[in-house]
C-alpha cells in the first residue's frame, strides 16, 4: 500500500472539510522577504563548494518556528554540476518521511514515483508540514519553501530555471499555491487530486501546469481539479476547451495537452476513472495500487524534464495564437497528411492499445488521425499514447507505433522545412515504404533521401 498505514479518505476529506472553511482568512502577506520572481539563470552560490548538507532530515528555523524537512542528493552529485530540484509534498496525514521513503512500495514510488525515475540527476526534498498538513497561515508554509531553497542553493549546485513542485490532495493544494505566488520560482507544477486548500495570492502569472484527478473523487471532486486547472489555461493563454476524460467504468485514463498555450507554458490535464489517488492503475478499480505501476510516474516526469535550462521571459504577453508553437513548425495539433500518398498519419483499427502500428489511411478527421505536437518534441494521439520507434531501434525499416508517453528519444520527432518529419533517436525519417499509397501501409523509418513519401503536410 502506497500510502501507509493510515485512513487516508477520513484524513484527507477531514482536511478539505476544515481547510476549505479557513483557508481564504487564513492567508495574508507575509513580512518575511521572498524570492525574487525574476529567477537569474546563473550557478548557485552552491556550485563549486563542498557541501555541508547531506541527505537525510534537515532542520531549518523559519518565520520564527523549527521545520523540517527530508533532502535527497544524488548518489554521485557533482557540485560542478546544476541540477534540478523537486519538491514533493506530503496528502493530509501523511508525513515527509512518507514521500520520501514511497510508502510499502519503496524506492520505486519515492517522490510519487519520480526519484527512481530520476537516476541521480535530480535534488529532491520532502518538506514536512504542521499537524501533517499545508494550512499556510499567513503564507507560513510558502516561507518555508523560501527559506529551504535560499538554504539548499546556499549549500547545493542548482539549476535555478528548474524548480518544481508536486503534491497529492493537501500536498497538491499546496503545489497550487506556490504556481499561484511562485510562478517565476517553480518552472512548473503537478497538482495531484488538489484543491484551493493552501490558499493562492496572486494566481495571476503563467507557470507550466499539469493537473491529475480522478473522475470518482469522494473527497475533492473532480470539478475541483477542473478549476484549479483552468485558471492556468487562462494565465498561459491556452485555447479553452473541455478536455476528452475516460468513463466512468473504463479503469482508464486520458492525458491532453492543452494547444494554444505560450511558448514554454504548457498545460496537461490527465483524468482517470479511479477516485482520491495519485497512483491510479489502468484496468484496476482500487485506489490504493502499487505506486511502482501507476500511469502517473512517466507522465509527470515527461512533463517536467520536457523544460530545457532556459526560462520564458516572465515580461512576455499571453496569447493563445496558433503562433505560439515552436519556431519553423506547423500548427501543434491535427491531421497530418503524407505528401505522396495523399492519405493521413493514422493508428491501425483506431487502436489504443500499446504497439498499435502507425499507418497511412484517407483523411477522416477522426481521433485515431489527430495528432498533437508537444513542447517536448512527442507526436502525441489521444492525448496520453506517443509516436514511437519500435524498441528504440536505429534501423531502416524499424516500425513506428503507439505507446504510452515516456520521455524517452525514441518518442521525440521534429518537423524539418522540408516538409520531412525527423524521429530524433534515430535521426531517421518517418517514411511510406516503397511509396506506397494504399490504405493500411504500415510506416516506418527510413535515412532520409527527399523523397515525397518522406514529406507529410498539417491538414
């Protein structure tokens, strides 16, 4: 069991009960100085120097009160070396030592998953809260948070244009705050099962956002999550619209990335037919799964490593113009059209399955044929399954499928002036065998050559 030994709907609901009341009385300014929101892309002060924290349980005094908190460092850190820091806070009842150790499941769900994911190229810490919980009295908590990182980029090599924050129910309600009053801190936030529980001063500035929430949530309703969620499609100027979610009985999930958004703001909403969890399980109907095999893991850790080390000017306006998709690309969502063929990128049988075969097929508009662009280079279709290279081949002739988002370069593709489409892992083409124009041809890669079964078109 994920989450330990505790009763994890009474804890939960009673906080969103209490919380829910108190929260927009409790917050305030505080009259502590916070971190600026003009983050310098420079090394830390860290960088260069011989730590003094270890990883383990930290102590830090902080508006006038003793905190702690669990840091992990890479096993082999290297203080010449910036590296990313996440933050992942603990549900209502929970504690850090349960984020950090990742529960019964261990090392796999540590960090919701994300530190085995990591493969020591990540600063991770589990700050932990009053009465187990992130009420944020007077923006206590939110001083916490900036007094760990002043602390922790004191000490440690970080990458300041790669923060993030993550947290399941209280613990996501508290991530919400901080992309509310940190926007230009946290490069990007997920919100796990959250609701406005830790209050949001500000709210008004755009910041990289991906809610997760369960279509059965008896303790925060997954209207909830839809607020929380639009109030960023609003800030990042992302195209409205109402997100295709799974049905109630289905025991699956569907992840969308919102099209419209500002260069570098993206907005993911990944909904499940499961309830209060941040661990649901495709094809399983508890809510208390192994961690180590929840869906949530590689979404969330695509979602924030897609960032490369440079931030957004935090000064630039929102739009929701088709222009904010990458330089030189086509618009970032629809059909695309082989230049050949005539017929459409398409998934066999409207499959999805994992391994379903990429094909050619008359242009339908249908789902199986709409196929978005994201900022981390995936070719994505039904919003949660990725264009991949079979097996992370190189080869001509490997076959091009559908699997589940991972992040990895064998899912990564860039479109070329030429009209060529480039698998990045393999810096091969999307290619029609033998040019072939019937329906049904399976695709594949190929060296690229020019050729017109190499050239594909937005419809």
């Amino acid at each position: 069991m994920t989450l330990r030994n505790r009763s994890l709907f009474t804890a939960v609901a009673t906080a969103a009960l209490l919380v829910l009341a108190t929260a927009q009385t409790a917050l305030g300014q505080s009259a502590t100085k916070p971190l600026t929101n003009q983050r310098a892309l420079a090394a830390t002060a860290g960088c260069g120097k011989t730590p003094t924290l270890r990883s383990g349980t930290q102590s830090i005094t902080t508006s006038g009160k003793n905190r702690s908190y669990i840091l992990r460092i890479p096993d082999n850190y290297n203080n010449n070396n910036p590296y990313r820091l996440i933050f992942g806070f603990h549900w209502n009842g929970g504690t850090a030592n349960d984020v950090d150790s990742g529960g019964t499941s261990g090392y796999p769900w540590s960090y919701y998953g994300l530190r085995a994911l990591s493969n020591n190229t990540t600063i991770f810490v589990a700050p932990q809260g009053f009465n187990n919980g992130w009420a944020n009295s007077g923006g206590e908590d939110t001083v916490f948070v900036d007094d760990m990182i002043r602390r922790i980029e004191s000490d440690l090599c970080v990458d300041t244009s790669q923060l993030f924050a993550m947290g399941f129910s209280y613990g996501g309600g508290m991530s919400y705050s901080l992309a509310c009053n940190r926007a230009n801190v946290f490069r990007a936030v997920a919100v796990y099962s959250g609701g406005q529980l830790s209050g949001c001063s500000g709210g008004n500035d755009p910041i990289a956002y991906i809610g997760l929430h369960g279509l059965r949530d008896p303790v925060l309703n997954i209207s909830t999550g839809r607020s929380l969620r639009d109030r960023f499609v609003r800030n990042n100027g992302c195209t409205a619209q109402n997100p295709p979610e799974p049905a109630q009985g289905s025991l699956t999930h569907i992840v969308t990335y919102y099209s419209g958004c500002r260069a570098g703001y993206p907005v993911a909403w990944a909904a499940f037919d499961a309830g209060h969890t941040p661990n649901p399980v495709d094809g399983k109907s508890g809510d208390l799964e192994p961690g180590e095999n929840s869906w949530t893991r590689p979404v969330v850790w695509s979602f924030f490593t897609q960032f490369s080390g440079s931030n957004p000017s935090p000064s630039a306006t929102p739009t929701s113009s088709p222009s904010s998709a990458p330089t030189g690309n086509p618009p970032a969502a629809g059909a695309i059209r082989g230049v050949g063929s005539g017929r459409c990128l398409d998934v066999s049988g409207a499959s999805q399955s994992n391994g379903a075969q990429a094909q050619i097929w008359d242009c339908n508009g249908q789902n199986n044929q709409q196929w978005t662009l994201t900022s981390a280079s995936e070719l994505r279709v039904y919003g949660n399954k990725c264009l991949d290279v079979n097996g992370g081949s190189t080869a001509n002739g490997a076959t091009v499928i559908i699997w589940d988002c991972n992040g990895q370069n064998n899912q990564k593709w860039r479109f070329n002036s030429d009209g060529s489409i480039t698998a990045v892992g393999a810096n091969k083409c999307l290619d029609v065998p033998g040019s072939a124009t019937a329906n049904g041809t399976k695709l594949a890669i190929w060296d690229c050559n020019g050729g017109s079964n190499q050239r594909w078109t937005r419809v």
